[in-house]
C-alpha cells in the first residue's frame, strides 16, 4: 500500500478555494435584488429550460451559480427536504433558515471531504409577509454562509458588480426600476469574450401573491417592463 | 427522518418515492386484526362538465354510524391551479390522502420545472387509493373523485375512482359517496351539454339537494346556519371556488321553487 504524500491542511484548503473561485467566476453572473413588493432574481442564461432560478417553498426560492449539475442536485434535495418538511409538520414550519443551513452543512462536507470541491455558489431567499423582513443567505462553496442585505451579485465578475450595485442601490426600488438596474448592471462586466448579450432568467418572490409567491417573468414581461429588448 | 442531502440518491420526481426514502414512517399503514370503531364518514361529492370547463361540489356532512360528526366538513379541494379532487368515505384517511395528492402535485412540478399532465395526475391518484386498499379491507374505504382542465386538449375531464385504485374517465358527470346513486339521478335530468358556468352551479347545487333528500348521510343547504355546499369550478383561468353568496342564492331560489311544486 502506498502512503500518501503530507499535504499541511492549509495549502489543501487554499488549492480547493481556488479552484472552486476560478470555476465559479468563469460562470456567467446572477443578481438578487430586494424591491418593495418582494425579491427579484436576474440571470444571464442561454438555456430556456436548464434554469439558475427556482421555486422551493411557498415563500422561498433558490438561485446559483456555477456547475449546472452540481447545482440542480442540491435544488433537488432542497425540494425535497422543505416538501417532507412541511409535509411532516406545518406549511409554516419551512423556514429559508433551516433550508441554507442544510446546504451549508452539505458543501461545507464535500469540501472538505471530497477530492473536488463543488464549483457553486447559491442563494435561498425568503420573502417576509406580514411585516417580517426578506431574508437572503449567501452559501459558498466551502459551506459559508452570509446573511446579505439588499443586494447580492454572484458568478463571473461578482466582485465588480457587488461594487457597481453597493453605488447603485437603493431600497425603495420598484419592480421595473430593480429590473433596470440589474439589466443596466448585469452587462457591463461581461467576461471576456463575450458581448453580455446573453439571454436573461427573471423570476420573483412577490410577497402580496397568495400561497406560492414565486413567479417566473416571460421574455415579453422583461421587455416591456425594461422598457427595451431584453436580448 | 433522513436527510435527503446525504442520499440515498433519488432520480424520482415523485413525493412519494421521495418519503419511502427519507421518511418512511410518514407513510406507514399498520393495520391491526378486529373491526375499526366508527369514524367520521364524507357523504355525496358530484362533478360535471361545461363549456369552459368542469364544476365540482360536496354536501357539508360527516356522519359517525347514525350521529351527525360535522356539519359543515370540506370535501371539494384544488389539487393544483387546475385541478380539483373530492372525497367520499372515511374523513381521516381521505383527506390525508388529499394532503399527499397535493403535495405530490406541486413536488412534481418543482422538481421537473413543469406540472404533470391531467392524465398523469388522475394515475397517480389511482395509485393512491390503491396504496389505501388495507385500510379499505378494515372498512375505511376511501374513493375520490377527480377533475380539472386538461390545458394540452383545452377541456374539462372527470375521473371516478373505485376502491382498488381503478380508474374511469366520465364523459359528462358523475357522483359517488352515500347519496352518489340520487345525485346521478338528478344530474342525468338536468345536465345539458355546452351548458354554462352559473348553470353547471345551479345543476351541481340540485343534485346535491336531491341526494340529500333521499340520503339520511347527506346534508342539505342549511339556511338556519348559513352552511351551503362547497362547489369549485376549473377552467382555462384555473381553479375557482364559487362564493358562498352565489352559492346561498343558487340555493335560495331551488328551495322557493321546490316550495311553489317546481322541479
């Protein structure tokens, strides 16, 4: 049997983070936005089916990015374990909180664990009702976990546009004027290469929707409310 | 309840499949030798189609042997947005039936990005009942009776169910539960095809007075408590549960002219 080679746990870990940071930021990015009627999701997307935005509960959905098939495994289980959730207990019983921690939980293991790290990034945010504040947890891919206000841009050049959207933001946003910053912001940091041009994935938590407030917004939908073609 | 993070990997889009891997105690059905003490039991639930769709309807009663359980019980659920699914038979067992059917429906279509067909929603439920058959052989036999608007054929379709999990398209209506046999009698009068929705109500709200003029176990409209039948509609605009208001009116004018020796 051959003995491994020592490798300090230091050096390990900054190999894997960099490996999953470099996967990550060659995806292309995704922005989270709070407006006043609930919270809006915007997604650089050439797929029409193979979606970075879904919904998991009545009031919570997730959004990633980075690889698809690492991703859409972790949705799944997501689904599953807030349905079994609220199946077992109450509708109500389904929080966002206890949902990020489950994936917190998951990547922080593969992390450090497993050979390859998972090259993702997610978001699971909850639309407040009845006074209660949205929530947005950030996870990364070695199981952190960041409680985000406001704004969240995550993928390809995310640090720039955090900084392009911390300058822009503001919380009084309407729908329309939230969907325009994140279109206004979303091309400016294309990757290299590439025009920006990509199609979009637009969905939201609308908060005065009854029940399941996640809605997806046609082509069309964006169009009008941007008030330009969304290419 | 395991988690569903660590595996077993599932490639199943069903809840159900989802629960016997990770929460099978949720589903477990013990069944004990001897005979089952009387529970409540849901009575007449009726469906019919019309132009734009399908209407379905229950009476408000739950009887327990010859006692009154409930007055004003619900059988008419929304499955989904298009969809509706009523119950007759053991309350307890049913309507937990309704609550995994539901689930499954929206799991589905969460976890597939897109809602199953009409015809795959009236499988699984057959699935469903069939799953129940134990409980049926101890007497707490439940049978539902499903519709909704099948948008791929632009139509309303009803589906009956028997206590085996079979499973019959109706054409153009059909009741179940005690009173099921006089509402089918009194449907099988009034119904007209290409009918419209304030008609398909009037017609359900008849049928379910009628059962409950020949059925000690069906409830009638109850205008001393204000209690009226639940009755839903499912169209291309989805699933629409029609106002108490209408319903009070609808029947309001049956009761003035069964009075003046109409109908």
């Amino acid at each position: 049997m051959s003995v491994p080679f020592y490798v300090p746990p230091e050096q390990l870990t900054k190999e894997k983070a960099e490996f999953a940071r470099k996967g990550i930021a060659r995806g292309r990015p995704l922005i989270v936005l709070e407006y006043t009627g609930g919270i809006l999701f915007v997604a650089e997307n050439p797929s029409t089916h193979l979606h970075k935005v879904a919904e998991l509960y009545d009031r919570i959905a997730f959004c990633a990015v980075g690889r698809f098939s690492e991703f859409e495994n972790l949705r799944q289980a997501g689904v599953r374990l807030a349905d079994i959730r609220g199946y077992a207990y109450g509708r109500e019983d389904v929080t966002s909180r206890s949902i990020a921690n489950a994936y917190s939980q998951t990547l922080g293991q593969i992390f450090v664990q497993e050979f390859k790290p998972y090259e993702v990034e997610l978001c699971v945010a909850e639309v407040g009702v009845d006074g209660a504040p949205n929530a947005m947890y950030h996870v990364v891919f070695d199981g952190n976990v960041f409680d985000r206000k406001g704004f969240l841009a995550m993928g390809g050049q995310s640090d720039e546009l955090n900084a392009e959207l911390q300058r822009a933001y503001d919380e009084n946003l309407e729908l329309d004027a939230a969907l325009q910053l994140a279109m206004r912001v979303l091309p400016r940091v294309a990757p290299a290469g590439e025009t920006g041009n990509s199609r979009l994935e637009v969905a939201v938590l609308e908060r005065d929707r009854p029940r399941r407030s996640f809605r997806r917004l046609s082509q069309e939908d964006v169009e009008s409310r941007a008030g330009e073609p969304a290419t | 309840m395991r988690n569903p993070f660590e595996g077993p990997k599932l490639f199943s889009p069903s809840f159900v499949d989802a629960l016997r891997a990770y929460a099978p105690e949720l589903l477990e059905l013990r069944t004990a030798g001897g005979t089952v003490p009387e529970v409540p039991h849901g009575t007449t639930v009726a469906a019919l189609r019309f132009a734009d769709g399908v209407a379905m309807g229950g009476d408000r009663r739950a009887t327990e042997g010859m006692n009154i359980a409930q007055r004003d019980i619900e059988k008419v659920f929304p499955a989904d947005d298009f969809s509706a699914v009523a119950i007759a038979g053991a309350a307890g067992p049913a309507i937990e039936m309704v609550r995994l059917f539901q689930t499954e429906l929206e799991h589905y279509e969460k976890i597939e990005g897109s809602p199953l067909s009409l015809e795959g929603k009236a499988n699984k439920l057959g699935q469903m009942v069939r799953g129940n058959l134990p409980l049926a052989m101890q007497g707490l036999v439940v049978v539902p009776l499903f519709c909704g608007y099948d948008t791929r054929r632009q139509a309303g379709r009803i589906f009956r169910y028997d206590v085996t999990g079979g499973r019959w398209e109706d054409a153009d209506f059909h009741a179940t539960g005690s009173g099921g046999k006089d509402a089918r009698g009194s449907l099988k009068k009034r119904w007209r095809g290409g009918m419209d929705g304030s008609s398909a109500v009037e017609v359900l709200v008849e049928a379910l007075y009628d059962a409950a003029d020949e059925d000690a176990a069906t409830g009638g409209p109850d205008l001393v408590r204000g209690i009226f039948p639940v009755v839903a509609t499912v169209t291309a605009e989805g699933y629409r549960r029609v106002p108490d208001d209408d319903l009070r009116k609808a029947a309001e004018r049956l009761v003035a002219a069964r009075a003046q020796g109409e109908g």
